[in-house]
C-alpha cells in the first residue's frame, strides 16, 4: 500500500512540475514517468493513446530546444518521435487483432501526424544541416503513418475490416472454461472397472452383446 501511494504522489507531483525539457537536470525523471506508465497500461488503445500523445510531446520539445538555439538535442528527441508514432500504429493493430473497434485511435494518428508533417516540413529550415536528415527521415514516418492510418480507416469505411468489438472481447474465443471441463473425457472411472452393465450401452444395443 505504501508503495502504491507513492506511486501516486509522484505522478501528481510530476503534473504539477513545470515543464522539463531536454535541457533540463530533471527531464529524465519525466521520461521515466512516461516509460512506467506505458509499462502499467495494458489496454492497446489506451496504450495507442499514450504513444501518440507522448510522440505530440517529442515534436514539441523539437520546436523549443530549436528556438532555444539548441538543435543538438534534435536528433534524439526525433529518434524518439519516431519510436512512438510507430508504437500507436503497432498497439493499434494488435487492438484490430483483438477484435477491437480502432476508427478512433486511427483518426487521432491521422490528425496528429497530418499536423506534425506541417510542423516539421516548416523547422527544416530553422535548423542547421546537420539537422534536416533527422527532419526530414520524421517526416517520411509521420507520412507512413497517416498513410497506414488512412487506408486501415478506409478498408473499415468500405466495410472490409469489423469497426465492432466483437462479444466476450477481453477473453478471446476458446479461451476460459472449455468445453466439458471438470471432467476431461476419458478421466475418471476406466472402463470396465465397478461399472454397472448397460451404463454408456449405446441405443439400440442389447443387454449382454453385441447384437
């Protein structure tokens, strides 16, 4: 009990921090939080969730270490933008695999990279060279993205993928009490031992043979 209030204190403290940047002696302690969060979230859309808002918080932290006059912080903080656009899309299709409806997650990629492309497209040129490969690879993801995004959003429009969670999701098909369980065929009294004649006798078998 105890290390779960913990737990919760520093989540609350950390929304009432300000703002860590890179930059920042404290910002690993941020990153840390995001990391354990994802850990603890088991839903793949909430954890779709996360991604995109954590990939929305990366390209953020592009655009101020860059006013900052830092681009050295550029590189990383992208590779990381990267990493987190492409956890959406893959938490997003083992939500479809589950059967789960996934138009939501997939629309909020789609608008959140749609945006993200224009914010990239437009820091190319406020940085210096040896920044704008980083830039532009982001781009070519964040395109990808909304790409996968558009066409799986697509294919359920046209009715070629379920938009519905389909009955019993959360337990999968097959998967909780089989059939006949508690007595697994063949466990139990073999046969032929103190077992009463005619028990089991097939219909139309007569007492004592085999006809």
């Amino acid at each position: 009990m105890t290390v779960i209030c913990m737990f919760l204190a520093s989540i609350a403290f950390a929304q009432n921090e300000p703002e860590r940047l890179p930059d920042d002696p404290l910002y690993q302690a941020k990153r840390k939080m995001e990391t354990a969060k994802l850990k603890a979230t088991f839903d793949p859309l909430e954890k779709a969730d996360l991604y995109t808002k954590y990939a929305k918080e990366r390209l953020k932290e592009v655009k101020t270490m860059i006013s900052k006059g830092k681009p050295e912080f550029v590189n990383d903080l992208l590779k990381d933008y990267e990493k987190y656009i492409s956890g959406a899309m893959g938490q997003i299709n083992k939500a479809q695999a589950q059967g789960y409806d996934v138009s939501e997650a997939l629309e909020a990629v789609e608008r959140s990279t749609k945006k993200h492309i224009e914010v990239l497209s437009d820091l190319v040129g406020k940085v210096p060279e040896e920044a704008r490969s980083a830039i532009r690879h982001a781009i070519e993801v964040s395109k990808t993205g909304r790409n996968t995004a558009l066409g799986i959003l697509r294919k359920i429009q046209r009715g070629e993928l379920p938009t519905s969670k389909p009955e019993g999701i959360g337990m999968p098909k097959g998967i909780g009490i089989p059939e006949s369980i508690g007595k697994p065929e063949g466990i139990g009294k073999p046969e032929g031992v103190d077992k009463p004649e005619g028990v089991g006798r097939p219909k139309g078998v007569p007492v004592g043979g085999r006809g």
